[in-house]
C-alpha cells in the first residue's frame, strides 16, 4: 500500500513515516518505479513507533528496543530481557525530567506568590 494509504490507516503524517524512514525505524518495501510499497506488518510497526514515541521515548532508543516488542492484550510487550533494562533507563530519565519540571514549577509559584503577597 501507499504512503497515503498507510497515514489514512494510523492517522500519522506521510512526513512523519518518511522521517521514521529516515531514522531507520520503517523499511517499507520500493516498487520498481521508487514508491514506498507497505506492508500491513509495517502499519503495525508505524503505530507501535508511535505509541513509543507518545510515551516519551527517543527514537534512538526505539531503533534499539523495536525489534524486541511484541503485542499482548493490547499493550507493547517486552520479549528481550536487555529491552526492559532499557525501558527501566528510559523511565528513570522520564522521572528525572519530570522531577526537574515540579521544581521549576515550584520555583515560579514562590515567584508569583511573592509578587501576589508583595502587590496587596
């Protein structure tokens, strides 16, 4: 099937599969005339990529942990025992930013709080 076809079916930009292409996450197959042809296993892997993309993952690490992900009751599933040491390392740094953005949240409302307490 067509890029189009492939965007219509899992609601992602064309740009979006050709730059997953680009970063070596999609492979979908050439016609002879240089048009992408996909598969429907690549439409899967399209929505898997974005799904791990959604989740605040990089693309570097979805390249590594993508081929050790399979589907179970509807969630992404680890198959590889590296994969979840990964995901683990990903979940830290995911905390870690969030940790940062609480501060810098707190930081602002001490901020704004002084200016509201000074102002009255």
């Amino acid at each position: 099937m067509r890029i189009s076809e492939v965007s219509d079916r899992t609601g992602i930009p064309a740009r979006l599969l050709r730059y997953y292409e680009e970063q070596d996450l999609l492979v979908p197959a050439r016609s002879s005339s240089g048009y992408r042809d996909y598969s429907p296993t690549d439409v899967e892997v399209a929505r898997r990529i974005r799904q791990l993309l959604d989740a605040g993952l990089s693309t570097a690490t979805i390249r590594t942990v993508l081929p050790c992900l399979t589907e179970r009751a509807g969630h992404l599933a680890p198959i590889c025992a590296q994969t979840i040491e990964d995901l683990k390392h990903e979940q830290a740094r995911i905390e870690a930013s969030i940790a940062a953005l609480v501060a810098s949240r707190d930081a602002i409302s001490a901020v704004v709080e002084a200016g509201v307490t000074s102002a009255s």
